[in-house]
C-alpha cells in the first residue's frame, strides 16, 4: 500500500495524515495481546507511572514478540515511508504508550527531532513516525494534539545540543519541553488539530511537528504504538556513550516489505 498524491500532499503541508481502519479487529487484538505478554516482561524498557504499577511505556517489543517484528515490515506501514523518505530504512525507535485509563500521564508540547539531536547526535530530520491506534483514539482519551505544519518552521529550540543536555542517557523532559511563549504564538498562527479514529487507525506524522497530549481522565485506556523509521544513511553520531540499543535501535540494515503473510499472526522471529 501507498499513500495517495492528495495523502502525501497532506503529510508533507500538514505535517501528518491519518489512514482510516488500516488493520482489522483482529489484528489489532493480535497486536494488543502481543503488548500485554510485553508489559509482563521485566526490565528496563519498561517504564511505570508515578504510582509504580501501570505500564506508562515499553520500548523495542519488536525484539521480543513476532507480532511487533512482522509488523514493523508490513507493507502497509514499511511502504509509505520509504516513500516519504525516498530512501531505504531501518527502525531507530519503537515504542507503545499505554496512557491507561483513569490516570495515564500527559506529554509536554516538544518536537520529537529536539531530543534525538540532543541525545543521539542525530545529524537531520530525515525520518517518519508511524503512530499505531490499538484503542478508539477520542477526545476523552488523551489523543495527541498537533500544530498543523509547525514542522516547516523547523526546531523551535533549534540553538541546543547534544552538549547542552545535562545527561544525554537520560535526557530531562526540560530541555525539549516548549515554553508557552512559545505556544502561544504557534496556536495563533497554526492552530491545533487532533485526530482521532477507531482502533487499526494509522497516523503518520513528521519528527519536527510540535505536539503534545493530556492526561487520560477517561475510563477508556488508550494505548498508541509509536514505529519510528529513520534513512540508512541518517545515523545517530553521539558525543559520548550512546542511549541503550532499547531506546535507539544501532541496526541499521534496511528493512524489507513482508509480503504476502498473515503479517500480524506472529509469523516470523522476533528481532
């Protein structure tokens, strides 16, 4: 699958496009179960709310689970992207944001680009986020909300570094959080969108776009996975120790489309 001319004119002036309903109910219960046996698993890819028990966040289960390592190459998700990128691709990041209900943490408006250039020494914007709805995303739920086409101003923060930050192994929220000058003034010449849809729903959204979430108040979790692809040729430079490989993928062997498969059966090896 492609995105069509009027979804990538979309992508590219809006700074994200929504595909409606990409994967069935029982893929995305596939995808679900594979992230439940995930959040069972002990480590530090696992990340807690401040309440110490529910799941805020796991890092790389497509190491672990097949589900996760099939659908990293389905062609529905691997396809547009080397498209939008025109280049081959490998996955640099990926992680699920439980944001479970009742109490699941907000996000601080940031650009995802700001905190790979401060702590991966990343040297260009040359990737795609790949945002996965394993729940009906509503305006109850603590969707993202984005500044439609922010991302063609480039990095609003743009003077920091990697040297800047105070630990780049464990980089604080401040410095790629926006101030609210800052927002203020790209509300009112951009305004906001959130998109919401039903669970399967794909979302593929540029690394510079400002966004950010609320806390869930809802009683409905909603759980976002977040697959990000980054050029074969774009790769991290850090100035010291690099991120743990769970945060930042170091294998950047090109990703291939996995054809013809019951992509989200859990054929394949976990990578």
């Amino acid at each position: 699958m492609l995105l069509s001319e009027e979804q990538e004119r979309e992508y590219r002036e809006r700074g994200f496009v929504v595909v409606d309903s990409l994967f069935s109910p029982d893929e995305v219960e596939s995808l679900r179960e594979s992230f439940r046996r995930d959040g069972e698993i002990p480590g530090e890819h696992r990340i807690v709310e401040d309440d110490g028990r529910a799941v805020r966040a796991v890092y790389a289960s497509h190491r672990r689970q097949p589900e996760f390592a099939a659908l990293v190459r389905h062609p529905g998700v691997l396809g547009p992207v080397r498209r939008l990128l025109g280049a081959e691709v490998y996955v640099y990041q990926f992680k699920i944001n439980a944001k479970p209900a009742m109490g699941g943490g907000g996000w601080a408006w940031h650009q995802d680009f700001a905190a790979w250039r401060i702590a991966d020494n990343l040297p260009a914007p040359r990737l795609v986020n790949v945002g996965v709805f394993l729940d009906d995303v509503t305006e109850f739920n603590g969707p993202v909300i984005f500044v439609p086409g922010s991302h063609r101003d480039g990095l609003v923060r743009s003077g920091r570094t990697q040297s800047d930050a105070r630990s780049a192994q464990h980089l604080d929220p401040d410095d790629i959080a926006l101030k609210p000058a800052d927002m203020v003034a790209l509300a009112a010449e951009h305004g906001m969108d959130s998109p919401k849809g039903a669970a399967g729903s794909v979302i593929f959204f540029d690394p510079e776009i400002v966004h950010g979430s609320a806390p869930n108040m809802s009683p409905f979790d909603r759980r976002l996975l977040i697959l990000t692809y980054n050029d074969v040729t774009n790769e991290p430079r850090p100035l010291g120790e690099p991120r743990p490989d769970y945060v930042v993928c170091r294998d950047t062997t090109p990703l291939r489309v996995l054809d013809d498969a019951p992509v989200l059966a859990g054929v394949g090896e976990a990578v």
